[in-house]
C-alpha cells in the first residue's frame, strides 16, 4: 500500500513519524513523507522519500521569538495560508495513496484526502487535542469547547469556501474534520493516558521510537566515564533566546550542584563553554546516552519524556509550550521527578533545586525503573504499522 503523510511542526512531530515510515518501508509499503524543508536532512538519513512541504519551522520559530511572538499556535492569518497551500497544492503531491495521515497543524488534509477518495487519519503523541475528558473540570471543559468556537469562527467558512470549489460537502465543525474519524494516539498508555469522555473518537497505540543511526562520539564517551553519571539538559526545539543567559545559568548550575553536566545546543545553538564538569553536546541518541545517566532536565516533549522513561532515570521538565504543560503533571504523578516552574521563570536556582530533589530522592529511580520495565513489554511501532495495515484493508 502507499501511505501518504503531512506534517507540519517540529522535530518531535517528524522523528515519531519517520519512525512510522521506516517500519512501514520494512513492510513493503510506498511512503510519500511531506514536512517542512528543515527536516530534509535527517528523513534522507533513514532513506525516507521526501516531499519539502510548508515553511522552515527553524527560521519561523527564530524569528518570532526574536520578535518576542514565539507561540505554539499559529496565527488565523498563518492557519489560512497553510491550510489553502495544502488544499491546492497536496492533490499533485498525494495522488495515488491509499491513506493519508496528518500531523501537526494540517487543517487542509483531510479536504485533500476527501478530494481524492481515500481515508484520512490524525495522529498525535499526546491526548490533550482529544478535549479534557468527562471528568475534567467544568472550566477546562468550557475553555476547550470555546476553542473550538474560536476556531470555527476563524476559519471554518474560509475551508468551506475551497470545499464548495472542488465540489465537497461543507464541514459543520473545524476540529471534528481535523481529528477525522479516529485520531491515533501514538503515546504510551502508560504515561500519558486517554481521559474517559474525550470528544473524539481515537485508537491508542504508543509511541513511535526511531532507533538512532548515531552512536555516542568519542568525547561524550569519555566524559562520561571520567566521572559519576551526569546529568543531561536540553530544551528541543524550544525557541530560546539570549544564549549567553543560559550558559551562565548552567554554569552556575554545576557549581552549586556539584554534579556533572551534557548540555544540548538545541535550536538555541547554545555556545560552547566546556569545563571539567560541562560538556555540550550536538544531537545525541537518546537511547543510548540516557541509560548512562543520572537524570534528565528537558522541556517536557513528549518524545524526550518517553526516551527518559525507558531509560529508567528520574525527570525533571520546564515546559515551554502545548504538551510541555501536561507532561510535567505526568512526570510528578508518576513519581519520576519533581514539580517544577515554566520555563519561562527558570534560574540556577530552580533548576540546581530540582536536580537535588531528583538525584536524593530514592524513590524516583525506584519508580522510573518500574515504569521503564512497564514499557519494555509494548511496542507501539508495531501496533500503530498494524492499525494503518488493517484500516486500508477495511477501507479497499
């Protein structure tokens, strides 16, 4: 079969998803694998055919936080742009599949798939987009469903409008027609969980690990056995400013903790100040450095929070932005780390805290290591290939 996918977000929307790809070009399957032209490189590491769809989320992020305006959402003006491009331009591009899957901020692909005749699936890595479950508070409640209303408001006629061009029936509501008809939730069920009375129909699988083609350089080797395992810090893709602020933050970090730092440049391209006790490090394979380590001081993407948790290591998150939010929730009801600020409100002395409270605390790695046992029984690579599998098969 040939799957077509669409992504329109950051390194944690693309890696999950390659990993998809890889394991269904094992399978024998044809992928069409549409994301933003900064992603090029790394699908043509795993020789995942690449369609360069969309703007240079790197750039993009860059200038809005230089500007001050670095958000999670784009704006109406943004979402209209991006989803009429997909509408006019995706038909050329996905002709042929016989499924296409959408990630991110794709509020064009299921018109496009409908345009073609072939069923649409939205995958996401973590429940929140789903609405705040029966049990949620009633503001959480009314908050989600005024979202929706915001963004029918915004842009609902403005789909409709392509639709009644290329002669489909008109949407009742933006973000039924974006979730589709069962969103896959690619997330571990075991960290992030479905609420009971979510919105919208979904199938959980669980997350979509991509094995490295890295291994650790040499140096990183070494600094880690030159010494007690360390402690790693990075933020993703987090839209990070004032470089030189942060370097001294984690300096100041190392002195009052006493402990060893590997620090990831990021998109920040954070300058390198190594020292005895910091090393700072380019993209590393998380399953191989993580086990090696004492914790883990993230943003809390739902990627780097599953890597962490099957490596067994307590965590600690300063969530940014979307998911970052929940995830830290997630990490102190689990028992793996502590709660923690924004990372907006973050200092040396907030981080030097946590990473005390993480590495003194026993019960931590007791309970980091019973969830890591937890996940090494599921494979969500698997289920998720099987799912697409039998929905094309149901669907022909």
């Amino acid at each position: 079969m040939k799957i077509a996918i669409v992504i329109y977000g950051t390194r944690g929307d693309v890696q999950p998803m390659l990993a998809l790809s890889t394991a269904l070009m094992n399978r024998g399957h044809e992928i069409i694998f549409c994301a933003t032209p900064d992603h090029e490189a790394l699908a043509e590491r795993y020789q995942c055919p690449f369609v360069p769809f969309g703007p240079d989320m790197r750039e993009l992020f860059s200038k809005a936080n230089i500007k001050g305006k670095a958000t999670a959402r784009p704006s109406v003006k943004e979402m209209k742009t991006s989803t009429a491009r997909q509408i006019d331009e995706l038909p050329d591009i996905l002709r042929g599949s016989d499924l296409v899957l959408g990630v991110g901020f794709v509020l064009g692909v299921h018109t496009v798939a409908d345009s073609l005749g072939v069923p649409y699936r939205f995958v996401i890595f973590y429940p929140v987009l789903l609405g705040p479950g029966s049990h949620a508070s009633r503001s959480s409640q009314r908050m989600f469903s005024i979202g929706r209303a915001i963004t029918n408001m915004a842009i609902k006629g403005f789909i409709n409008k392509k639709r009644a061009r290329i002669n489909l029936q008109p949407i009742n509501d933006v973000w039924a027609n974006w979730m589709g008809e069962e969103v896959i939730v690619a997330c571990d069920r075991d960290i992030n969980s479905i609420p009971q009375g979510v919105a919208f129909n979904c199938k959980q699988t669980g997350y979509l690990i991509l094995p490295s083609d890295l291994k650790l350089p040499a140096h990183v080797e070494q600094f880690i056995a030159a010494g007690t395992p360390p402690v790693y810090i990075g933020f993703g893709s987090n839209p990070i400013d004032q470089a030189e602020k942060y370097t001294s933050i984690f300096a100041e970090v190392a002195k009052i903790t006493g402990q060893r730092l590997i620090i990831s440049k990021g998109w920040a391209m954070l300058p390198e100040q190594n020292s005895e006790h910091i090393l700072y490090v380019d993209e590393m394979p998380f399953e191989l450095l993580f086990p090696k380590l004492a914790a883990v001081v993230s943003h809390g993407g739902t990627g780097t929070v599953a890597y962490a948790a099957r490596a067994g290591i307590p965590q600690i998150a300063f969530p940014y932005m979307a998911d970052q939010f929940e995830n830290r929730k997630i990490i102190a009801d689990l028992g793996i780390g502590p709660i923690t600020c924004d990372f907006k409100k973050i200092s040396a002395t907030a981080i030097s805290i946590a990473i005390t409270e993480c590495l003194t605390n026993d019960t931590y790695k007791h309970n980091a290591t019973i969830l890591m046992k937890k996940l090494s029984e599921t494979d969500g690579l698997q289920m998720t290939v099987e799912l697409l599998e039998s929905i094309v098969t149901q669907t022909r």
